[in-house]
C-alpha cells in the first residue's frame, strides 16, 4: 500500500489552499467561490464535463477545506451524494443530476433514523409499482436538507434519489449549535421513478460516508492543533510563553498523537475503500478499516476538541474565535456517527463474528 499523494490529490489541494488563502469566507458564502474553481466537478464523470476523479481526490478535498473549519455543503453533497451515485445511477438520470451538481446544486443523504444512527436496517419503507416507486418513513439529522436539491434517502429495499420538492415530502429544521444546518425529513408515500431506485445501494453509501467523515474530522484536527499550538506558543502568562509550561507541552504532545492516529486511520480506510478489488477478504478489511475509523472518529476527536479549548483558556469559548467552529463540528460528526458507545459496540461486533 502506498499513502503517498498523487499528481491529481496535489494539484485538489492546492486548488483549495489557494482559495482559502483568498477568500475570507468560511461558510455557505464561499460555496459560489467552489462552483468558481471547479471542485464540484472533482469526481464527475468526464462525459457530464467533470474531471473523472474519485474518492483519493475528494477526501484531499474534504480534509483540505476542513482544516480552516469551513462549514459549507461539500461533505454531504460529495462525500454523501456524488460519490455513491457514481457506480449505480443510470445514465439517463446522471445526466440531468451530475450537471446541476456543477452548477452548484446540493445534494446530501438521510443516513440515521430516529434511535438508529447510520441505520443498516432502515424503517423506511419502498414500494415498487410498475414504473414508479413509493417511499415511506422518517429521517433525523439530515445535513443541509433544506438547501438540498436531490436527497439519497435508504429504505428497506434499497437507495432513492428524491427531489428535494417532492409531493409528500416534509422537511423541519432541526436545532444544531454549529454552522451545518440539520432537518428532520419525512416522507409520505413519495413517488418516484423506478430508475431513481438503486437496489443494494446501501452498504457503498454507508463506506463512502463514513470514509468521508473520516476526511474531514482529519483534516479538523489538525487544523485545531495548529491553532492551538500557535496560541500557546504566543500567549505568556508569568512572563513566559504557555508552551513552555510541563504540563502545556504534555497536552500538546498527546493531541499530536491522537492526530496522527487519525490521519493514519483515515488514509488506511480511503486508501482500501478506493481500491477496485471484488475479493471478499478485501471487502471485509475495507469494513473493518470503516469501523476502525468511525470509532476514533467518534471517540477521540471530540476528547481531543475539549483539550484544545481547554489550552486556549476563556479565548476558546468566544464566538469572535475560530476555535468554536472546529468543537462544534466536529461534535456534529461524532453524534452523525451514534457516539463512542454505539461505534465501539459495532466494532465489537465485527471482531466477535471473526
């Protein structure tokens, strides 16, 4: 296995880096700024005017953007929505999603269901009738639902790709304290065709978001620690800089291996989700990878937060500083993927049936 960026990840990153050195923007204002650039168009196929990309470029896309904490749709409309359509919609209907993602339109997934985050045995019910499909059921916690134009909506039988403005579709703001609004969704008996149903769809969703998810909560910690780490070297108390207190550096230096740990984790998991193996073994390290990385995720990424405002004293907790937005996103995340608890049961659960 080799970790090692290629020529099309480098040039992803730069093109963000170069944005965010330009643009003041860290929110849904700098999303004109990404259509701009053509990093929507990323993983596009070429025939839809896209770059033909994947998911390598997309997590340097995702990690990249969330070092600087910006809380923009790219998560959920790339990691939840183009990168899972791209093996399993038609033609016909790619070709009227993909150009409108390029153009700017969001797209985000409804994975968890009341009292069952990331459902693996969603509620929501499809029915088939000829040519068309009905849905029914109830989603929690969908990322920029209202801004969405499409939404991947699991069910019992498969994945439907709606229109966010379909008959019987009802979206209700849910309260988040960070910058990505949430919506609880439901839909009764929501009709669609049968080609925007894609049976089997549910197990690449669940591995593109988690890796996804992974992406960014790497690319928030570091960022976090960085900020952190020049606060402390540049902030004195008793005439000397807090980064020369014992127990300052100490904290520091355990952050900087929780990172690692999860930078390791992540590149691991993207690296083995990205590769065009069918073998089952693989398949099976490819999930273990996943769940290895939702429970570091879900577990040291928010611990890791808390230490970071911590070293940053009352500064931290102000509104006016950067900090906030990295704690509160990245606790978004942890409560996306069900916590600490729920991860480490799943985790276990995989080793028990080994």
């Amino acid at each position: 296995m080799d970790f090692t960026r290629d020529e099309g990840q480098d040039a992803v990153a730069e093109v963000v880096v170069s944005l965010l050195e330009r643009e003041p923007a860290r929110d849904i204002e700098l999303w004109p700024s990404l259509i701009e650039t053509g990093l929507l168009s990323v993983a596009l196929p070429e025939r839809f005017g896209g770059d033909g990309m994947g998911l390598p470029e997309i997590s340097v896309l995702l990690t990249e953007l969330a070092t600087d904490a910006v809380a923009a749709p790219a998560l959920p409309t790339l990691g939840f929505g183009v990168l899972p359509l791209l093996d399993t919609l038609p033609d016909s209907v790619a070709a009227r999603v993909f150009p409108e993602v390029a153009a700017g339109a969001v797209l985000t997934a409804a994975l968890s269901e009341p009292a069952a985050p990331f459902a693996v045995k969603p509620e929501t019910h499809a029915v088939s009738d000829g040519n068309s499909v009905r849905v029914t059921g109830h989603k929690v916690a969908v990322p920029y639902a209202e801004q969405a134009r499409w939404l991947l909506i699991p069910t019992d039988s498969g994945v439907a790709l709606i229109d966010s403005e379909a008959p019987g579709l009802t979206k209700t703001p849910s309260p988040v304290s960070g910058g990505m609004p949430e919506c609880s969704v439901r839909l009764d008996r929501v009709e669609i065709p049968a080609e925007q149903f894609m049976p089997g769809a549910l197990g690449q969703l669940h591995r593109l978001a988690l890796a996804s998810i992974g992406s960014v909560a790497d690319g928030l910690l570091k960022g976090a620690i960085t900020l952190t780490a020049e606060h402390v070297r540049t902030r004195r108390q008793f005439n000397r800089a807090l980064a020369e207190f014992q127990a300052v550096a100490q904290q520091i230096a355990d952050l900087y291996v929780v990172s690692r740990t999860l930078h390791a984790a992540t590149l691991s998991a993207n690296w083995a989700l990205a590769q065009a193996d069918t073998d089952p073994k693989h398949q099976e390290r490819v999930d273990d990878d996943l769940e290895i990385l939702a429970y570091t995720v879900a577990t040291d990424l928010p611990v890791a937060m808390q230490k970071c405002h911590h070293l940053h004293g009352g500064l931290g907790v102000d509104v006016t500083h950067p900090m906030h937005r990295y704690y509160s996103q990245a606790k978004d995340l942890a409560r996306w993927l069900g916590g600490g608890a729920f991860r480490l049961d799943r985790l276990g659960a995989r080793c028990s049936s080994i």
